[in-house]
C-alpha cells in the first residue's frame, strides 16, 4: 500500500504553486476554481507574499487547490494496478476526500473556502493561537495543558504536538514549560482544532448539507482516529475535525500496521514527509513540489 498524503496549513511558501501551472488544464482549473470562490488562487501560488497566504481565508484553499492538481497528476501517471490510500492533515483531509472520489474537486474548493473563512471569524473572536511542543510526554504534557487552560491541537506523532489556546495562556506555557519539552509559537491567528472553533463547524456544517458524498475509489484515512473511514461518515468527520484534534499520530500507525510501503506527499509537500522519516523509519517517501517530482514516485511504485 502506497499512502498519498496531503499537508495542511502551514505548508504554504510564496510561489510554491508555480512549476504546476506550465498545464493549460491546471491553469484552467485554477481560474475556474478562484472565480467560484472569488480569490485569485494563482496569484496567491505564485506572486503573493508570506503574509498573504498565511490568512486562514487564502491559505486553506489554495493548499486544497494545489494538493488536488498534484493528486491528479499522481494518479494519471502512476499504473492502474498500485496499490493505493488516501490521508490528509486537517484541511489536507478535504484534498483527500476528493482524489478518492467521496466528494468532487468543486466540492472541495467551496467548502474549503467557507471554512477558511469562517475559521478566520472564529479566531477574530478572541485572540487565540497555537505553539509546536518538541519532545513531549503525552501524559505529562496533558496534565500540564489542563493546568495552563490550553488544548493539544495536533497529535503529529514523533514527540510533536501543537496546543493552542489563548495568546497569554501560550506565552506563560512558553517561558515556563514541562522539563525537557521545547515550546515554538506558530505563525497561526486561531486556537485550530479546539472549542474556540464551534461557531465555524456550525457554518461548515450547514454548507455541506446539500454535499452527497459518494463510494471511495480507495481506502480513505481520518484525523478523528486514523482508522479507514467510509464515505457515509466522512463528510460528517470533514466538518467536525474543525474544533477536534487532528491525530496524525493515529494515521501513520494505523498506515504502518495496514502496510506502508512508500509516501508520497502532495504539493506543497515537506511537512508530512519529514514526520514520516521520523516514525515510519524505514518508509521511502516522495514529496511532490514540481511536476518532475511525480516520475519520483511513479519510480518509488513500480520498484516495490
């Protein structure tokens, strides 16, 4: 089994999009795409600068944008006979529901939008945030949550964890934290993944109710535990992951013990990849960031 992986926010890096839009096709979507959701998805991929694209509102849907035109790269040229998996970290599970069929690339897009939004609203709110924990004890570092009034965010797997929380609460775990953790703060304006988010699951919610999700054409990880989800509840998982932890941690293992023979990590890919060296020891990984990088993974399939 061959997992295609899709990153989350945070991966995005100014033009990262540019060698995937020498496609007339790619370009095509891109444009149609950024006139249905009105935000101009290739000048944000190409021309706009860090902080632009590091808004909840651009960054989410361009990262979706650009993991379905590298997913669909991927899977033209790989042979019909690979074996393979779909996964996504946070909003990369919306990338992943559509490469494996559940809902369309339009779907995808304008939902994803509204999310964006609506995750930028809830975190205008109250000023929230989230900092990366290096070297954590899960259990130690749960006590110590509790007591500072702050939430872990994302289980990433390899002793990494992001908490998130009010921005005071952050910068007193910060300068006072668990022996032998280091605390990182993340250029993110949102406590992700939390209750601070219930408002925008309500919006979310209401947009895909009139979303059918359809079979998968392949196995389809979530956030919620790392199992393989169907399509009748991936939908319903897709919206309520907004304010529930994303447990990555929970995807690879449930990848190593289904069989993970290689990783290839879509546009813009890095994150995801580099967690996998670290607790799929052993596992060749692909992180497609130019269309030269699919031959990469074509090569990594048909050598299994």
């Amino acid at each position: 089994m061959f997992v295609i992986a899709a990153p989350g926010q945070g991966s995005q890096k100014p033009g990262f999009l540019e060698p995937w839009l020498e496609s007339s096709s790619d370009r095509e979507n891109l444009t149609r795409w950024s006139d249905l959701i009105e935000s101009d998805l290739i000048a944000h991929g190409t021309i706009s600068d860090q902080d632009t694209i590091t808004d909840t509102a651009i960054a989410q849907p361009l990262i979706v944008a650009a993991g379905i035109i590298t997913g669909r790269a991927l899977l033209e040229a790989l042979p019909e006979s690979a074996s393979l998996a779909f996964a996504g970290h946070s909003v990369g599970e919306f990338t992943a529901a559509a490469l494996s069929g559940v809902i369309t690339d339009d779907e995808a897009i304008s939902l994803v939008a509204l999310r964006g939004r609506a995750m930028a609203q809830a975190a205008a709110e109250v000023p929230t945030g989230m900092s990366a924990v290096l070297g954590a004890d899960l259990e130690v570092l749960t006590t110590a949550l509790t007591e500072a009034n702050l939430y872990a965010a994302n289980f990433n797997g390899a002793g990494q964890v992001v908490i998130a929380g009010e921005r005071t609460a952050l910068a007193r775990f910060q300068e006072n934290p668990p022996e032998g953790m280091r605390v990182i703060p993340l250029q993110v304006a949102g406590a992700f993944h939390t209750l601070y988010m219930q408002s925008a699951v309500s919006a979310l919610a209401e947009a895909a109710s009139g979303t059918t999700s359809r079979e998968q054409t392949h196995p389809l990880y979530t956030n919620r535990d790392g199992s393989r989800v169907g399509h009748d509840l991936a939908l319903s998982y897709l919206v309520d992951q907004v304010a529930r932890p994303v447990r990555w941690d929970l995807c690879m293992e449930s990848f190593a013990r289904d069989g993970i023979q290689g990783m290839m990590e879509l546009a813009p890919a890095g994150a995801l990849v580099g967690l996998a060296k670290r607790a799929l020891k052993g596992v060749p990984t692909v992180a497609l960031n130019t269309p030269d990088d699919v031959a990469k993974a074509v090569e990594l399939v048909n050598a299994a």
